[in-house]
C-alpha cells in the first residue's frame, strides 16, 4: 500500500474532531441524560426535549460514525446543522468568543464533508462512495 498522507490527515482530524465532541460534550449529555433533558435550551422551538435529543444523538451517535469513517458524510450532515445554530442562533447576541467553538467544529467538519474521510476509514473499506461526483452507494449488484 502506498504512502498517503492526505488520508492520514483526514484520519487524525476526523477521530480528533470527533473524539474532541464525543467525549467533550456528547458524552457528558448522555451520562447526565434526564437531568437535562427538560432544562435544555430550545433555539428553534422545536421543544427543549427534542432539541436536547437531536443534539445527543448529533454528539455521540454521529461523531463515533465520523471517528469511524462510516457513512461520513451522511453523519456531518446533522454535525453542521448542529453547529450552524449554535453558532447563528443560540449564540447569535453573544461575543464572537461564544461563536467560536461551534463555528470551529464547522469548519473542521465541512472539510471532511468536502473532501471525503479518506482512505483510512470504512467508507473507503467498504467502497461506500456517498456525494462524490459521479459514483454511487455500492449495492452489491
């Protein structure tokens, strides 16, 4: 196998990226599940229970997808979401400090979104080709 560095870049950005939120954030969501559950903030008014349930599942269930590079960028799709209201609507009247964060996952995830996670992942193991021009999900067909 040849050497590829821009792979293994993508590597060490999607499991920090995503180890970085999982344990950083999601983790400590899911360990504290119904305390917060009623008291979470509803920047959408979508209920704060919901919203508090879309934001787990984002920071736990689709950062391990990203970490393991399986349908990667199907998994950011809610990551940007996520962040992008954080950013420009939870955050909105905030100091720029307070946008930083969400606005530096995006960034780090719309790159991965963009380029793809890389041969080092089970997207690329498993020939799953989602997004990219021209190719499609493998169906074993």
């Amino acid at each position: 196998m040849r050497r590829d560095p821009a792979s293994v870049g993508l590597l060490l950005l999607r499991l920090g990226t995503g180890a970085l939120l999982l344990f950083a954030h999601g983790w400590p969501k899911l360990l504290h599940f119904q305390e917060r559950l009623t008291n979470f903030a509803d920047p959408i008014g979508m209920g704060p229970q919901v919203s508090f349930v879309l934001v787990v599942f984002a920071e736990v269930v689709c950062s391990i997808l990203v970490m393991l590079g399986f349908l990667t960028r199907l998994a950011i799709v809610p990551l940007l979401i996520f962040f992008m209201v954080a950013a420009f609507v939870q955050h909105l009247p905030d100091p720029f400090g307070r946008k930083e964060l969400p606005l530096l996952y995006a960034v780090s995830y719309l790159t991965i979104l963009i380029t793809g996670p890389g041969r080092y992942s089970l997207d690329s193991r498993l020939g799953i080709r989602i997004g990219q021009p021209g190719r499609r999900v493998k169906t074993g067909h």
